[in-house]
C-alpha cells in the first residue's frame, strides 16, 4: 500500500496527451454518490458501499495530486444525512474516523493540507478529534488542498454568514453592507476558489445543498456510474470533457462575431 501511494504521488505524471495541463480547473468538487446502490445490487448491507467507496477516495486523491488540481472537495456527509438510519450513520462516522487515521501520515507525506468545511462541532467526538488533528498535522502543507465536507451544508452556511452581520450589525447600530467578494470571504470557503467543476456520480441530477453560492458557475458534470465504480479514468474524463465546454458566464462565446 505504501508502495502504492509513493509511486503514484512521488512518480513523475504519466503522460496524458488529452488533457491540457496549463488549463486544469483550480477547483473541483465531488458529489460522491451511489454507494447504497452499489451495496444493494450485490446484497450486502449499505456501509459495504461506503467501505468501498472509501477505496476510491483515495484513487481520486492521488489522481487530482498527480494532475495537479489545487484543491478537490469531496462531500462526504450532508447535513440532511442525519436523516439515515442510526446505525449507517455511526457507521460512516466510524469509516471516516479510520479512513483518516490509517491514511494521515501518508498523505501528510505528500504535502496534501486537509481541511473540513461544514459543522464539525456537532459529529461524534471521535471523528472530530480525528479531524482536528488531521487539519493540524497538515496545515503547513503546500500540496492539494483537501477539502472534506462533513455535516456541510450551503444553506446553513449562508445563514450562519447572515445571522453573524446581523448580531453585528445590532450590537454596533450600524447597517452592514457586503459584495459578492465580502460574502465569499466570510464562508466557511473563505480562501478556496470557487469550484469550476463539480462532479456528480450515480446519475442524480441534483445539487443537495452542495457549495450553492460557491458554485453558481461551476460547470456541472455528472457520471451513471457508482462512487465505489468510479476512479482514475472518470475524474480524468471530467476534467478532459470540462476542458472542452465553453464557459460564458453570460457573455458571448469567445468566437462568435458581434453580429
Ligand atoms: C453517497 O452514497 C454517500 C453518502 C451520502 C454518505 P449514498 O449512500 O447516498 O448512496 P445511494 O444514493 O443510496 O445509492
Ligand atoms: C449527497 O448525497 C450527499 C453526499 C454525497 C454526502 P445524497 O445521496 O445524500 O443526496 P440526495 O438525498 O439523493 O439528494
Ligand atoms: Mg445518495
């Protein structure tokens, strides 16, 4: 396994003629969906599809390191995920805190910073802890950010930005008035760009909650394929299809005369 990891983070890229890599998007985020389905066309229990979609994590980890992608945002768990049955949701609670513990130095190693958007004060104490460390062993790190989203959710997010100016604002008599840029910087993605792609899988088509404000202009791409079925080759076919869409942020395309 260690082997594994060293080779593909250490290892000069392999050449792949169709992506450009002066033209890689600086954010990407992830939907990782479909892991219940995939446990259940196989018969066994639903934490199976997220053990292995745990696997697959840390294939598109070590892609987006390799390709250089700056930061990679995986949603992990929502916080409308609470709704679950009782035993899945300790279960992915127990999966993350493992997952995070048997790969922390590897990763470490290879520069990735990790960091957690969504309200980590509210999940077990375990999986906090688990996490509190992980942001501190790497917060030097100068490699991919790892984003993880855990009991995130873009709602809460904007209103907890909204609620705070307001208590603000009562508290100094004064009207706060912020920009586009203001707001951005009061996220809880303060600093990350905003994701120009974001990836979904098992085919939903949908954005559950997911970075709403970050990701007014992201270009959506969504795969059939199971979380646990995905990997290397579909976050790379992502990226090399984002790579050919025409983003016009409401302008005209780049060819197109002004007639
Ligand atoms: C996504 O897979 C993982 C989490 C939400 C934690 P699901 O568990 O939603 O899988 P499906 O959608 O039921 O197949
Ligand atoms: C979104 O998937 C949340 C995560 C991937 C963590 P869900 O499976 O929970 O989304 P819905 O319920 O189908 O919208
Ligand atoms: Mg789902």
């Amino acid at each position: 396994m260690l082997t594994t990891l060293r080779r593909l983070f250490g290892a000069a890229p392999e050449p792949n003629t169709t992506l450009d890599r002066e033209r890689l998007p600086k954010h990407v985020a992830v939907i990782m969906d479909g892991n219940g389905r995939w446990a259940q066309k196989r018969g066994l229990p639903r934490i199976a599809g997220h053990r292995a979609g745990g696997k697959v994590v840390r294939e598109v980890v070590e892609t987006a390191a390799e390709l250089g992608v700056g930061h990679l945002t995986l949603y992990a768990f929502s916080a409308e995920n609470w709704r679950r049955p009782k035993n899945e949701v300790s279960g992915l609670m127990r999966l993350f805190e493992e997952i995070l513990q048997s790969e922390l130095e590897e990763l470490h190693k290879n520069q990735v910073k990790i960091e957690v958007i969504g309200d980590l004060a509210n999940v077990s104490e375990g999986t906090r802890r688990q996490f509190e460390k992980a942001i501190t062993r790497t917060a030097e790190n100068t490699g991919l950010h790892l984003i993880i989203a855990l009991n995130y959710s873009g709602r809460a997010d904007i209103l907890r930005t909204v609620n705070e100016a307001l208590e603000q604002s009562a508290k100094t008599g004064q009207a706060i008035k912020m920009d586009e840029d203001a707001f951005s910087d009061v996220l809880a993605t303060a600093g990350i760009p905003d994701p120009e792609l974001i990836i979904r899988t098992s085919g939903e088509l949908r954005i559950s909650n997911f970075l709403i404000w970050e990701g007014a202009y992201a270009e959506f791409w969504v795969t059939e394929t199971l979380w646990p079925d995905f990997g290397r080759a579909g976050f790379t076919q992502a990226i090399h299809d984002y790579q050919r869409r025409d983003r016009r942020f409401g302008g005209l395309t780049k060819d197109s005369d002004a007639r």
